[in-house]
C-alpha cells in the first residue's frame, strides 16, 4: 500500500496567436487561442522533482508560434496535428500530445470582397479543434462553441414525468433558447473548412426546423442530421444549456401576455447533454480526454 | 459643519427584457438590457429611513416588462424615452430619470427572409441607449460598445515624445486593434434606426480607410465623419483600448517575422478617449451621467 | 459651426504591478492593477495626427514599473501620487494626470507571524486609490470594491410609494445583501492604511449593526460614520447593487419557509448610490473623474 | 451501420441555493451552488421525443430547495448525497445522479463570535463537492477551487529539457503562483467539515515550506501530504495553471532588479495537472465522471 503518481499532463494554456497571411495589400487573418498539453515519462519530475524529461511551456508557447509561421495555419486542425505530431515525434519522453484551438471568426469591413486589410471580428460562434496524437495515431475532434440560438415558436414541452416536486405546467408553445456547444469526431482527415461549414448549416437547419418537443429531441436530430450528412464524422457531441425566457406576469397591469413579453434568466439553467454516433464507429481512444476532464 | 447626504440615485439595473413581434408565423426579436435609474426627493429615505417617497426598485422593473408590452418597443431610444417620461411626469418625487438599454442583436436563421422565428444570436457589437428626462426636457445619447475591429495594415505611430522612460521603438506598419465603444448625443429626435445603422457605417469606413497615424487621430476622424453624415448629432464619444498585438521573435528558431505572427496580448492596454463635438452644440445637461460615473 | 476636438485624455489601463520587499528571508508583497491617464495639449496627435506631444502608454507603463522599484510602493496612494507628479511635473504636454491603483491584498500562510515568503490570497476586498493631480493641486480618493456583505435579519422595507405597476409585499424581516464599492476623499494627506483600516471596520460595524429601513439609508449611516470618525475625509461615495435573496415557496412541498431558504437572484438588482459629504467640503475639482466616466 | 443514441445525461445547473439556521438571533449560512445531473432510461426522450421519462429540470431545481428545508445543510457532501440518492431511488428512470455543489464562505462581521447575523464573504476559495450515485453504490468527491497562493522564494526551475525552441532561462528563485483546483476521493463516510479544515492546511503547509523544483514537484508533494494525513481519502487530483510573474527589465531605466518588480501576466499561463494516489485504491467508478468533461 503505497501513495503513487497517477496520470498526470502539464503544457501551455491560452497561448494568443495572431497570423497575417499577405497577398500583396489584401490580408486573410487567423486569430487563435491554443493550447497544448503533454503526457509522457514525466514521474521523476513530479518524485524526484528532476526536469530533464520537461520541455518548458514556455518552449511550448514559442513553438507554437514558430509553427504558425512555418508550416503556417491553413485551417486549425491542420495545425494542431502539425503541432500535436511534432511534439510526440521530437520529444523524447511524451508519447501523446493534446493540441486545443479556438478560432475566432473575422469578417472583412465592407463583406465579402471588402476591404483588403480591416477586419471586424464576427461575434457570432467560436471554432475549435481538439487534436490528439499518442505515438503513432490521431484523432481529430472539431467544434464549434458559444453560437447561441433562439426559437421563438416550434416548442413544447409536456407529457414529462412529474413527482411531488413538480410544480411546472406544460407548455405547447415556449422559447428555446440555447448556446450551443458541438464537437465532432472525424473518421479520417476531411476538407476541415467545408465540413466545418457544412456541420454548422445543419446544425442551425436542424435546430430552425425541427418542431421541439424537448431540448433532447432536437439535439438527437440535429446530430443525427449531422452524421447523415457527413460520411466522414463517427461521432457528434452536443452540450446545450436550456436558457430559460419566463413569460411575465402582465395581469396586475390589466394586459395579456400572449407569448409577447419574456424575462431572460440566468441562472439556473437546464443543462442537455448527448452524444450523437455510429453504432460501428471506431474506437475513440483519448480523443475526448480534454484538459477540462482534470479539474 | 454639517453632514449632508449629497447626490443620490437609484434603481433597477440588468432587467432582461425580451420582446416578441408575431406577425403570424413570422417573428421580430427584440433583446434587451434594461436599467432604470431615479433621481429625485429622496433624502428622508436616506437620513430617517422613510420610504413614503421611494418607488420601489421591482415597480421599476416591472414597468420595463409592462412598458414592453404597451406602447411596446419600437426601438430603444423610443422605448427608453417612453419609460423615462413615466416617471418623471406619473412618480412625484422624481425629477429626473435616466433609461440606459442595451440591445442584443439577432439574425435570422437562413439570412434575411430566412425562418419565420428561428434566430441566431450576431455577437458583433451590443447597440446601446441612453435617454434622461428631467422635468421638460429630455436627452438622447445612442450608442454602440464592444465593436472589436482590427487593421493588419495602414496603421503606424512615430514621431512620439521621448523621455527616459521610453523604450518603445517607432513603426511604420503596426496592428490596430480595439473593441470600440461610441456614444452620440442627438440634437433632435430621428430615426433611430436609420441613425443607427449610417453611423456604424461610417464608423467601420473610417476606420478602415484613414490611415492611421496614431489611435488618437483614428478616433477623431471617425468621431468627424459622424458629424458630418448626421447633422441630427452633436457630439459623439468615443473610447478604444488599444489592443496590443506585438510582432514575435522568431530568429532564435532561424524564422524571419516580416509582419505575420503576432502575440495578442491581453494586458496592460493603451486607453484612448475623446470627444468630437459641434462648436455650437446645445448643452448636454445630465445627458452623460450614467452609472457607471458613481462607481 | 465647425467640428472640433472636445474634452479627450490617453493612457495605459491595467498595468500589472507586482513588488516585492526582501528583509531577509521575510518578505512584503504589493500587488496592484495600475492604470495611468494623461490629460494635456494632444490636439495635433488628434486632429493632424501630429504625436510629438505624446508620451506613449508603453512609456507609461515603464514608468509604473520603474517607480514601483524606485521610490517603491509603500502604500498605494503615496505610489500613485509620485506617479501622477512625475507626469504633470516632467512631461511637458501634460496639465492633469490621473493615476488608478487597485490593491489586491494577501495574507501570509499560517497568519500574521506566518510563513517568511507564502502567502494565500485574500479575496475579500480589493483596496483602490485615484489620484488626480493637476497642475500644483493634487487630489486624494480611496477606496475599496467588492466586499460582499450580508445580513440574514435586521433589514425591512415597508412604507414605501406605490403605483399601478407595484407589487411587491412589505416586509419587516428580509436578507440584505451588497458588493460594496466606496471611495471617499480626502482633506489632506493621511496615514493611508491607518484610514483604510478604519473606515473598512466602521462600514462594516454599521452595515451590520444598524437596523435597516432600506439600503439607502444604511448606505447613509454607514457614510455618515465615515465622516464622523475621520476628519480628514471631506466626502464619501458609496455604491451598492442591491442583491436579492428571494424566499422560496415551500408551501407545495408541504414545507415552511419561516426565512431559511432562499434563492439567491442574479439579474436584475437594485443599484443604490449616494454620497455623504461635509456640507463646507472643499472644492472637488476633477477628483471623482474617472476614465470610465468616458464609456 | 445505424446512427444511435449514445451516452447523455440532464439536470439544472447553478442552482443558487442560500440556506439560513437561526438559533434565535445567532444565525449561521450556507450559500450555495447546486447542479444536479441525471442518466438513466431517457433514449426516447431523445429519439422518439417522448418525455414521460423525463423529470423536469424544473423539478430537480424544486427538490434541491426543498431538501435545502428539510433535511437541511449540514455539511455539502450530506446534503448532496441525501439529494443524488432520492433522484435514484424514487425518480425510476434514473440509474445514476450526480450532485456537484460549490459553497462560497462567509465569515462572521466582527470575527468568531462576534455579529450574529451580519456576514462578510471569504473571497478565499470556495468549497466543493461532486457527489454520485449509481443504484446502490456512492462516491464522494470532495474538493477546492480559486485558492489563490504565491511564494516569494523557494522555488527553481533548471535542468529542463531543452530542444531548438527553447529560449527559457534556468532560475533558481523565481516566483511560484497558482490558484489551486483540488479535489479528493474519500474512500468512507468523514467527518467532512474536519477532513476539509485538515485537507486545505496541508495543502496551503506543503505548498509554503516545500523548496519547489517545478510545480509538478509541489503537487505531488502536496497531494501526498494529503494522503499520509488522511487514510479515508483515497486519491486527489489537483490542477493548477502556473500564473507566470516576469522580472521588469529595469536595466534601461538605470535600476537594478533582484527579484522586486515583476510583471504578472495573464495569458498564457502553464496548466498543471496530476493525480496522486493510493495503489490500492478502490475503483472510481463514475466518480470523476463531471458534467464538463461532456463539454
């Protein structure tokens, strides 16, 4: 009966990068928050408190930003396998690499075709990529997180079990509310920007058009329309906070409230979470081991 | 000698008021951020702790939720205006009342004439409101925040003053990046939201296309254009942080840097703040005593 | 009728200032959230982009860093004070610098007398100075923000003005709770933690011991015992969200809910503020200007 | 090859629970955050849309109120239990309830003994449990978060790993800083207000008096303190981003700097992570299995 190491990963959190792509006066922009995260033989560090197996997070920051300049960031999952890659083949003692990317989306001043070197930044969801490499294997998780979504009409929510506690009345018509969180397992390399492209626009079809009878049900068939439509993606998980909107009480005032007037609340929130996948789907390994899981 | 309870205030702040427009299937959305701030005979309530003059705090709000509903929110300067004269005119110890709103903005899912009433959340900037009413008069400011804009070219700062504390050296080509915040103050009512949208316009024109010598001089050129297009404004505030984004050194790993990969840092950022006023232009009055100037 | 530059002012925000004073193995720590403002002659950097008068913010910056060594920080008043001097005194543009320091504190592990060199950190209140310096005046404030208070009895609210669109139940027993913000200036120049000290325990002792009608009025006796107990202090600002606690139906649970369980709101709040002063303070001058007022 | 429902679960989240004992004036506090979480029987709430399965999360806020009533807080792990217990065995559907619970602390105004119903919070950390039960079985999970600490002295870091993007320095006094996650799986039912006080000392002890060589060294340290001190607990897992704090070159301002002014930066920051435990230790079971490891 002994106290032991067990599993155990360190890197660098949040590293900022920026990268300007120039063809002569007109730009393309990446902007990127990266992190990456390291497993490997690193027991005499935390034991012995001996360093040689650690590369420094600070290397790992630099290298991070010398690999978005060369080989540069065509789109963030093939960057995050350059850098998840580097890190397992170059350095000794690691033998699985966790590289995470947000995204965030500009939009050209002026739209499309606008202008050549200004930017507004798109508010709308953020992109992600979570890239694991563990010897000779990877597996490529892409998201998209924070694309909050509203449905006016085209929701209910009745027949649920009820037991002493339950004091919420039915409903055949209420907002649905949410800001959705996806991730998406791929079953080989893809076109990452069009399926990112695609899985979104049905995403948003799915949750526009599906008539709600539960926040489950439509995310079941917004991932289900996910992985009809993509050959390529085994697995989709989609964690979607229920952001309640209460109709307010107008009576006192002597007006009806005919689903016109909600109050947007806080906290709390119901919280549906799923996952989506192919009943051959291949093993998932350590794709979904995020960083978060530890704490 | 005495101790004197001196300027005071008070309200509702962050009521979350959402609005729904049913024509039919087809829905209009409006998302709002409502604070409500009263100013008045109020000094029994302070220095005897009678409340005989003090409209309560949750009557406020729900004259937001009641407000919403009838007359309605036809845009937020309108809807703040109407809230504001309430109780001015209807709440006896008030004198003035402040209604300051932020709007969240949505977009229709499949674009313009896209889904009847599915929505998703456009995080670019929040559109904002300020409206004071005191006694007969009233004051409008608008506003946008949280604009996030940035040029990768056609931006440099040279020419500054030097003293022994600087170390910063010149540049001719440099990343400009803020979250704009602007605020104008209407010399008459307009169409708020043909107002609205012509000065983000030529906020977003102007940034782009001056080439910028300093943030300062960005500012005061988009600060100018407004007055310019809009003779209904007469002054207009703007305030940037300067969000730094700072070249990396990529020679210790044999990579040149020629103005492609940036550190985006976080803090501490520069705070550049000006107003753009009319030489004539009426007094403002309490038009800019927000809240936010107690704390 | 022309355009022009109105009331404008530039400088770094949020320089993370961290010190630390070695007595041998004991040490002290000062760590602080620093931001310098400069107000002056920068109508060319505005209106022809003309910075020759601009001292940059990343000068700025250096500057904080560099008095935080040399003369150091022995409270953050006195910090902010030279600070603000040194740019009025020797930066040749500059007529007004205003200098914002908020301190957060720490405690040593194992308590006073504890460890040399470990400390937690405490995360009750953050302590706050601005000093406005303009010309030969200089202008004193202090604070501190974010100390969450509450009181589980002793606070009523009854008495109060209704409306058509009121409500809300009078209560003689219900929770008040607040984040605190205070900021009071001073007369002259005081032993700044000796008064910090001080006014803390009695905006506690009053908070807690008065019986309260409404926060209004606490907020009231709580300034007024600030002013009674230090002379020094000519006016005292007190900001506070008014954070609800509603009691929760237990009823069809069969429960009573004799004011045990509550649920603690999060938007919308009160927001209460007021100011308590001597009746022949001296002159204010631009003391209470702070950068935000421009948002 | 059908596409298939997989894992999910449901619950509300943040629940903002504040309980009040009154033993006649002297009162005493929980304030707290309760997310509740299910799995069960729900795949045709999912895929068929069917919701007679599905407890509201409505009601799971309802019960987490009551059972704040009766049988009341008397510490988080009890009243976790007693509530992820009911979902089990009186909801059918449900095989599995997970109950995580973040208690903000507050200390009495005036110190131990002193008001006796006027509090301050401790903005030090917060308190936290995550509870499962599975059928018959239960693990507790108890744990801290936001534990801001910082050493001075005692802490190197030299003789790392070093590859063609290493530009980082070796230092053998440098500024060590983190905010502490912890969280510890007890192997029995403890007295959990004891076992907490006696976790977090060691912790804060170790992390003071052991001369760091790397934060993984201080972790391990410090975990395996816990572990000797407490035979009920059978593994901790403790993450904690390295919050760097960088020396201010003063060089060009003609200041020395031996460990005095630091810059404490943001992002990036290192994240640390490691599980130290027993190598007996009975199976974890679902019991890390958290609601944002879905995420």
């Amino acid at each position: 009966m002994a106290i032991v190491l067990g599993p155990n990963q360190y890197g660098k959190a949040e590293t900022r990068v920026v990268r300007v792509y120039r063809d002569g006066n007109v730009h393309l922009l990446r902007d990127l928050n990266v992190s990456t995260t390291l497993r490997g033989d690193f027991e005499a560090a935390h034991v012995q408190g001996d360093q040689a197996n650690v590369l420094p997070t600070d290397t790992q920051k630099n290298t991070a930003y010398a690999f978005a300049s060369e080989p540069g960031i065509e789109e963030i999952e093939d960057y995050a396998l350059g850098l998840a890659r580097h890190f397992v083949d170059d350095v000794g003692p690691v033998h699985t690499a966790r590289v995470e990317v947000d995204e965030y989306p500009w939009d050209r001043i002026g739209g499309p075709g606008g202008h050549p070197h200004a930017f507004v930044r798109s508010g709308q969801e953020v992109r992600t990529t979570a890239v694991t490499v563990q010897r000779e294997e990877a597996w490529v998780v892409s998201g998209l997180k924070d694309l909050v979504v509203l449905k006016s009409s085209g929701s209910e929510f009745a027949g649920f079990l009820r037991d002493d506690y339950t004091t919420l009345q039915e409903t055949t018509d209420r907002i649905l509310a949410t800001a959705l969180t996806a991730q998406w397992r791929y079953a080989e390399p893809a076109d990452w920007a069009d399926a990112y492209a695609e899985v979104r626009e049905v995403l948003l079809e799915r949750f526009a058009n599906v008539h709600s009878l539960a926040l489950q049900q439509s995310l079941f068939e917004m991932g289900k329309a996910v992985l009809e439509a993509r050959q390529d993606i085994e697995e989709i998980r989609l964690s979607a906070p229920n952001k309640h909107h209460f109709l307010v009480d107008l009576a006192p005032f002597g007006l009806a409230n005919p689903g016109e007037v909600f109050h947007a609340d806080d906290r709390p929130y119901g919280l549906i979470q799923c996952v989506v996948q192919r009943d051959d789907a291949s093993p998932a390994g350590p794709a979904w081991e995020s960083a978060a899981a530890f704490c």
